[in-house]
C-alpha cells in the first residue's frame, strides 16, 4: 500500500516544544538547556516547557499530557532523552506529533527493574527519591507499541552508548527516521553538534535556514 504524502501542516515549524529529561535528570540537563538557549534565541515565539519529571512514570505521563492537553498536534513536538525518548514516543504515539528520540530507551521497564532503591538526583546530590517496584509495572502499561506514524519520529542514536545497546535503540522503531552516531557516549556530549539537524526535522531551522537531519528511515 502506497504511502500517503504527508499533510503540509506536518512540514510546518512547530509553534509548541516539549523536552523530556532521563532518569535521574530535570531540566537543567546539558541537552534540556541547550534547547531552551537555541528556542529561546532564534525562535523566541516558540511555546517551550521541559517539566521536572517526577519518579512515577504513570504520574509523569499524567503530568505530561495534562500540561500539552490544548496543544494544536499538528504544531507540537517533542524531544526525549533516554527514559524520556521513551516518555516522548508514548507523546508521539497518542497525538500524532513530531518527536526527537536521543538515545531513547527501548525496554525501560526492563533495565529500570535493577534499579529498585534510593536515588539521588543528578543535578542536585541533595535530593534524593525512590525508584519502587510498581514503577516498572507503570512502565510496562506505557510501551506503546509499533507506532502509527513512525515517520514523523527521528531517533538520534550514538554507538558508544555506555548504558544502552545501539542495536536495540535502532531496530525499535522501524520507518522512523535514523542517524546513527560513530562513538559517542549516553550523555550525547557533543550534542550542540547536532542541535541544528534536530530543531531542523522540528522545522525550526538554525542560522536562518532550513536544515534537515541526514538521516535514512530503518
């Protein structure tokens, strides 16, 4: 069955940007606050929100689709790291919108079940939560499963991941749109290298012009 053209409302820059942060971070992750420095200086009309993401990962998609409830979806995207690539593909899954997955996790529930226990938080040592057993079961109800329109999705993916397999990340969404990264690390530490290619497929372009990802859909 043929393909059909996307709607030309889809090509358009997103007027409403949402970041979400990994496990353990917030807001003031590298990665968050470049985005919000790149939005805020070339883009300042763009409706940004990077909210701090509590343990729960019910709660946390609750918070999440709560505070994007009268967003247009033709016109919202939204970018995640790590656990949030996975948040951010359960965004994309329920309306339709653009996403950015950098180093997404693929089977959180999964990893995450090694993790039960105290946290501290990486940005503020001081504040510590708990990781508890029912948050992988909250996790497992999430999995959104193949998604509907896996073109309008581009993972960032780099093969020096630390802390999850490249492999994995590559195969999850297949038609979705794909850049894989020699080296690297989790972190994506040079990620301003890559900043222009991601608000590009958000059809916010840097320097002035258009600039799409280099990417090939898998």
């Amino acid at each position: 069955m043929p393909l059909m053209p996307e709607p030309s409302s889809l090509r358009e820059p997103v007027t409403h940007l949402l970041y979400l942060h990994g496990f353990r971070s917030s807001p003031r992750s590298a990665k968050a606050m470049q985005v919000a420095r790149r939005v805020q200086e070339r883009h300042p009309g763009v409706h940004w929100w990077c909210p701090q993401l509590p343990p729960s990962p019910a709660e946390a998609m609750r918070q999440v689709m709560e505070g994007i409830r009268d967003w247009p979806r033709h016109r919202m995207g939204v970018i995640g790291s790590s656990l949030g690539g996975f948040y951010a593909a359960c965004v994309a899954q329920a309306t339709g919108c653009r996403a950015v997955l950098l180093n997404p996790a693929v089977h959180p529930a999964r990893d995450l079940a090694r993790h039960i226990g105290e946290h501290t938080a990486w940005h503020d040592p001081g504040q510590r939560f708990w990781f508890e057993p029912r948050f992988v079961e909250e996790l497992r109800a999430l999995e959104p499963g193949a998604l509907r329109h896996p073109e309008r999705v581009f993972s960032l993916i780099a093969k020096g991941d630390e802390v999850l397999d490249w492999r994995e990340m590559a195969a999850r969404h297949p038609g979705a749109q794909l850049k894989l990264l020699e080296g690297g690390d989790h972190a994506l530490s040079d990620f301003d290298a890559h900043l222009d290619e991601v608000l590009g497929f958000l059809g916010l372009p840097g320097n002035g012009m258009g600039q799409s990802p280099d990417v090939h859909p898998v």
